[in-house]
C-alpha cells in the first residue's frame, strides 16, 4: 500500500506473529564501551505485496533484574542509535529517529511490546507508525572480551540480571555464549 509520495502506508505496516526478544551483555573495550546488558525486540510484520517486513528494535536498555518480571518497562530513545536502533527491514533498510517501547504485559516467557515509531530517516513513508506483538523470549547472548568458558559468562550474566532458568545453548556462530529458557 503505497502513499501519495511512493513510500509505504502506516496502515500497511501491521504486526504479525511468531516475533521474538532477547538479551545481550556486550562490551567493546577497544573504543571505550563498557559492559551493558541491551536488548532486542524482532516483529515480523505483515508482507507487503508479497514480500516480508520486519521491524527490528536493537540497544534497548531496559533496566531489568529479572527476566520473568519485565512488565510495565519502557524504552525512550529520541534520536536514532541513542541510544535505541528502530528500523524496518523492506527491501531495504529503513532507520526511524524516535521510538518508544513499553512491555505492556508478560505470560512467562511472552511479552506484549508496544511500540510507536516516528521520524522516518530513509524514506519508507509513514512519519510515524504504532505496532503491539506478543513475542516470545529466544534467551541472552554473552559476549565479552574477558569471558572465555560459559561459567564465567554466566556469572557474568548474573552481576546484571538474574539467570535463574537459563541453560546453555550453543551459539551458532560460535564467538559467544548464548542462555536460554531450559
């Protein structure tokens, strides 16, 4: 659904289902950033004339000490990348400036995510678009320049939230140490 300029419509951009969250301990100590906790919001959203859309919402910083109990936190980010990346994956990718997102509620491992995107960067079309989706927690990756043996990740992990009910899972790629529900 295309608007009067050739970019998308916001009604166009509907959430689907089977979306997912997860975490991820980070660090970079080689241009100064610390250890932080972020996290990751993934909404398929329904195809457009036939192709797929997904809106990725990266770097959140929730403040969470556990992972069962997120519930009624919310993420403002009110310039791309600070710290929140929002954008949506539609041959392309489209970068939006603003979001906000807030956990609406939470059924163990699901949560509903609400979250309004405005200030369109790249030119998708909609100045600002609203999407609610359950999604369904995938774990925590740990990813540290210090860390070399799953214990230490988890101990780790544990001095930002609490893992209890995560196992190890092999990471796919290889270079971390991924935790997820057992």
């Amino acid at each position: 659904m295309a608007d009067d300029k050739g970019g998308l419509e916001a009604r166009a951009l509907i959430a689907g289902e089977d979306g997912a969250w997860s975490g991820l301990l980070f660090d970079n100590p080689v241009v100064g950033l610390p250890s932080a906790l972020t996290w990751t919001c993934v909404v398929p959203l329904a195809p457009v004339e036939g192709e797929p859309v997904v809106l990725d919402l990266d770097w959140l910083p929730l403040a969470v000490s556990d992972w069962r109990a997120v519930a009624g936190l919310e993420v403002v980010s009110d310039s791309f990348a600070e710290p929140a990346e929002a954008s949506v994956r539609f041959r392309g990718h489209f970068r939006y400036d603003r979001v906000v997102v807030r956990v609406a509620e939470q059924r163990g491992a699901r949560v509903r995510v609400v979250a309004t995107l405005s200030g369109d960067l790249d030119g998708l079309g909609p100045e600002e678009f609203t999407v609610e989706s359950w999604l369904v927690f995938s774990g925590i990756t740990v990813q540290l320049s210090e860390v070399s043996s799953a214990g230490a990740a988890l101990a780790r992990l544990g001095e930002f939230v609490d893992p209890a009910g995560l196992v190890e899972v092999a990471d796919p790629r290889g270079i971390a140490f991924r935790f997820a529900p057992g």
